[in-house]
C-alpha cells in the first residue's frame, strides 16, 4: 500500500455494519472495554440492542464509570455488566472463561481486543508482559471460549464471531521471524535479546501468524464459529501510554495528525462483530476482508509454514495451562 492510499483510507468515513436486526438479542464479550476502541464497540453494541455486552476489564472501577457512561448515552439500562478479566494472569482468564461458559446462555461475538504496548521488558506468568498478553492469553481465552461460541451458533442456527484485535504495524517487522526456532516465545523475555522497541507490533504480528493457522483447525463449517482478525488502522488512543516519551513521540504525532476517532476505528471491530462467514480465517481493514493487503510473506506458502511453527508453540503453552483444552476443540 503506497502512503496515499494510507492516507485515504484513514481519512475514509467508514461503515457501521451493526444494527438491531444484525445484533438484537445477542450476547457479545469485549474485552479492554474500559476505553479505547473497546468501549466505543461496547456502547454501539449497547445502541444495537444486544441483549448482554460484557465489559471485560482488569479495572472494574473504570469499568462501571464505563458502564454508567454507556447507559447515560444510550439511555439503555441492564445490557451492559462489568466483569474482570486480567491477561496477565492466566488463572483469571480461566476464570473469566468458565464464568462465562457456565453463566451466559449464549455468546454470539467475542471481541479480543485488550492489548498493551510496553516499552520495557517485564515478566508475567513465565513470558515478556506483552507477550503474555497480547499473545498467550489471548489464544487461552479465543481457545476457552470457543465450545460456547460454537454451541451458540448450532443453538440458535447463527454464525458467531471471534474477532482478534490486530494490527497492520507489525507488518513492518518480517526480521524476527525470518528464524522461529524452538521456544522462541520464551527466549523474548532475554533481557539481551528483548527488542523492546518492536515488541508491540511484534506481538500482533505473532496473533496473524498463529491465529490464521488456529482459524484453518476450527473450521467454521464444523465449529459455526468465525474466526477474523481486525486492523482498527491508526486510532487516537492511549495505547501508547505506558511507552518512554522519546518512544511515543512519533505515532502520537501521527496519529494526532492522521488517526481515526476511538468511536470511527471502534466500527471496523464491530464489523468483524457480524462479518459473517466468509471472513473466517481472514484479515479485515477498512470494515472489509482485506486478504491482498497482508504481505505475501505472511500469505505465502512459507508464511503458513511460519504460521504453523508460531501456533504450535503457542498451543503447547496453553496445553500446560489448560491441559486438554485444545483437545475439546480440534
Ligand atoms: N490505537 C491504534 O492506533 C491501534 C492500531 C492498531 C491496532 N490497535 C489495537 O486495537 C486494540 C485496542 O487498542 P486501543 O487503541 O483502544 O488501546 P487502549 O485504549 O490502550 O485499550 C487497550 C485496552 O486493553 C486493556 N488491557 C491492557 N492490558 C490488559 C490486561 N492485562 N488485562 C485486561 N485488559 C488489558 C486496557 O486496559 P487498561 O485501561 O486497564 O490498561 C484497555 O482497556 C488493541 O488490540 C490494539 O493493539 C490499536
């Protein structure tokens, strides 16, 4: 994609797909819906008429100032409820995902969209913060959920949604992956190896990569489930935040000058919301299935081969987690 075309798309008014005939009774989990793109989602979720949207959030406090904000804009009581989910710590996303099994009737979309972006190597549950979040739990809770996703579809003759947050940044890093090599998700937390600088868009790079290989073993014709992976594009947010300010620097600056809204780049996640079958297995942009914009090293044959090789080792992590988790699925 050349600049311009960037350009244009970011400055493209786009689409809302939702609408209450599309999410009228239905059940949708967001997750990082305390701010952001999430709650942006959450809250036309809300105006949607969805019968529950779960707020999944690791601060309830700002979860329930979210809550409130949600139902004094739309005006809509009892739809929105707060529940605390924290991806750096496995057991609460077990938690989170039996909790959700066992109480909901039905889940009809799940928005992965909780993500950081650190600049500093710390350690959570064994593995690099970032990776532990954006990566490990994020597969944990898509892997959890999907038998429920997946009963809801076959329940109700629907097709439901499990969308991935992504993004097009780590499209500018093929360098680390170049040469997977065993274990490598834990030689990340190397303080010598650690690129801090890259690892965010490293980490949704891995969610591509592993989450187009998971997508091809749960099939949609089998599991009614559809799995996609949504670029927001560049959004004025504070994802940012927690970066160095010499760091933050230049995708502030650009994003101030060429970002989305929060509520503009919430719309391409609620696209992948009700993007129906066809986007299984896809990468969504500009609220539409945008497989000619991944690079042909992540497309290509040698691309689904790396695929493999990242899934893999995820999936051995969550096996140790969760032992026999994968086994309800594949
Ligand atoms: N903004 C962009 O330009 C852009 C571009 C491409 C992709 N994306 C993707 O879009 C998604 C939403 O990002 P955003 O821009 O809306 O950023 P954001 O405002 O920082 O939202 C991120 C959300 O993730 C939550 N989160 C972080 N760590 C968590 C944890 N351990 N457990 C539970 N929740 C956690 C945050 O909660 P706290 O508030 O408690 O920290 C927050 O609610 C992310 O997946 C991001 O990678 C964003």
């Amino acid at each position: 994609m050349t600049f311009g075309d960037f350009v244009s798309e970011q400055r493209a008014n786009l689409p809302i797909h939702v609408t209450p005939e599309a999410c009228g009774g239905k059940t949708y989990i967001v997750t990082g819906s305390n701010t952001g793109l999430g709650l942006e989602a959450a809250k036309h979720l809300v105006r949607c008429k969805a019968k529950k949207v779960i707020i999944a959030v690791r601060n309830l406090e700002a979860g329930e100032a979210v809550k409130a904000e949600i139902e004094n804009v739309t005006k809509i009581r009892g739809v929105a409820e707060v529940w605390h989910v924290d991806l750096a710590d496995f057991q609460s996303v077990k938690d989170f995902a039996k909790k959700a099994t066992e109480s909901l009737d039905r889940i009809d979309g799940l928005i992965e969209n909780a993500s950081i972006a650190l600049d500093r190597i710390s350690i959570a549950e064994g593995y690099e913060t970032t990776i532990t979040i954006n990566v490990l739990s994020t597969f944990l809770m898509a892997v959890l959920l999907l038998p429920k996703l997946s009963d809801t579809a076959k329940q109700f003759g629907t097709t439901s949604h499990l969308s991935i947050v992504v993004s097009a940044a780590g499209f500018a890093f093929k360098e680390p992956f170049d040469k997977v090599k065993d274990d490598f998700l834990r030689k990340m937390n190397s303080p010598t190896n650690a690129n801090m600088g890259s690892r965010y868009p490293v980490s949704k790079l891995i969610q591509i990569f592993a989450g187009r290989h998971f997508a091809k073993l749960v099939p949609i014709e089998r599991t009614g489930v559809a799995v996609n992976f949504v670029n927001p594009g560049l959004c004025k947010t504070g994802l940012s935040r927690h970066g160095r300010f010499l760091n933050r620097l230049p995708i502030v600056g650009m994003g101030l000058v060429l970002g989305r809204t929060p509520e503009m780049g919430s719309r391409t996640l609620l696209h992948g919301a009700v993007a129906g079958k066809e986007s299984h297995g896809c990468y969504l942009s500009v609220c539409e299935i945008r497989e000619h914009q991944l690079p042909s090293w992540v497309s290509d044959e040698e691309g689904q081969k790396q695929g493999k090789i990242i899934w893999d080792e995820i999936a051995n992590v969550l096996e140790k987690i969760e032992p026999g988790c994968l086994s309800k699925i594949l």
